[in-house]
C-alpha cells in the first residue's frame, strides 16, 4: 500500500498561482492546475482559492457528484493533522474603502 502524503499550510499556500495551484477539500489537497482552462465556472473562481481551504466555496456552490469525482482524480495528498487543527490561511482582502462627507472614498 502506498503512503499517503501529507502537506502543511505553507507548501500548500506557496501554490497559489495559475500556474501552480493546490488547494484543499474536506481535508484533501488536491493540485488543480491542470483543470483552470476546463473549469466551468471559469479559473478565476478558482484562483480566488488558490492556496488555501476550498472546502466552504466548493461546498456552496453545490458541485455535482461527476465533478466531486473529477477533483478526485486531482487528489495528492491529505492536509497533515498538524495543519488540520491549525487555521487556514485565508485569502488576502483588498481594504475597504471608506467615503467622506462628500461620498467620495478617502
């Protein structure tokens, strides 16, 4: 039986790009750069979770049983234990604006 790798927060979070992009599901890490150009939803939505916990955005968006077996076949590893009990990274935030008297953003 083949060992099962196992990642933490910082590798998963360096591959956060177009070009290299992981990210996790329930638990699982999965390295979905191969799939951007075929992503229905477009690779925006994706790249928006790049590198970090995917498991809410792919849950909400209510994924079919064909595409949960498609990220299936993207699966390279499972997020280390230590990684699990840990917070996710979340993704950068642009900062709110926010308007002066005049309505115009400060």
């Amino acid at each position: 039986m083949t060992e099962v790798r196992t990642f933490d927060w910082p590798e998963i979070a360096a591959h956060n790009t177009r070009d290299d992009l992981w990210m996790v599901v329930d638990g699982k890490v999965y390295d979905c750069t191969k799939f951007l150009d075929e992503h229905p939803g477009g690779e925006e939505v994706m790249i928006e979770q790049a590198g970090q916990d995917a498991s809410e955005a792919f849950d909400e968006i209510g994924h079919s049983d064909d595409a949960r077996d498609l990220l299936k076949t993207m699966y390279i590893g499972d997020l280390s234990s230590t990684a699990a009990q840990a917070k996710a990274p979340k993704a950068a935030q642009k900062p709110l604006t926010t308007a002066n008297q005049n309505g115009s953003p400060s």
